[in-house]
C-alpha cells in the first residue's frame, strides 16, 4: 500500500468548483475529493499531449509514407501488365 506524505497547500478556488467539489465529495474530504479530481485531469492532460504527438507523427510520416505506397502500386501495376 502506498503511504502519502501530505502537503498542506493554499490556493484559491472559484466558487463553483467548490460547490462542485462540496456536492461530489460523498463520505470522503474535500481534499480526498479535490485530489482525486486533479488526478485525473493530469492523466487526461498526458492523454492529450500523447495524442497531439501521434497526430503530429503520423501528419509527418503520412506523405512519405504515401510516396512510397504509390511506387509500390505503379510497379504492381507494371508487373500485372507484363503478366
């Protein structure tokens, strides 16, 4: 199990987080709450940045990609004529 050193911090949150947070915490804190919220927005935010990445990748690798795909068709062709 995972021991957790708690850092106590201040930072201001707007009124309707906080009724949000005070509405969805249940039988937890709002610390517990507010946590797990910030949790999962960081593994969101990863998800994000990860896809923007793939997406830049595959933008880059997809016109060289492409040429090379149209060669190998124009020779198939050029093979299938001669057969």
């Amino acid at each position: 199990m995972k021991t957790a050193t708690r850092m106590v911090k201040t930072y201001t949150i707007d009124p309707e987080i906080d009724e949000y947070v005070a509405a969805t915490k249940g039988e937890r804190s709002a610390s517990e709450r507010v946590n797990e919220l910030l949790r999962r927005a960081m593994l969101q935010e990863r998800d994000e940045k990860l896809e923007t990445e793939a997406a830049h990748f595959f933008l880059a690798a997809r016109g060289k990609r492409r040429n090379s795909t149209l060669a190998f068709q124009k020779a198939a062709l050029r093979t299938f004529n001669r057969d």
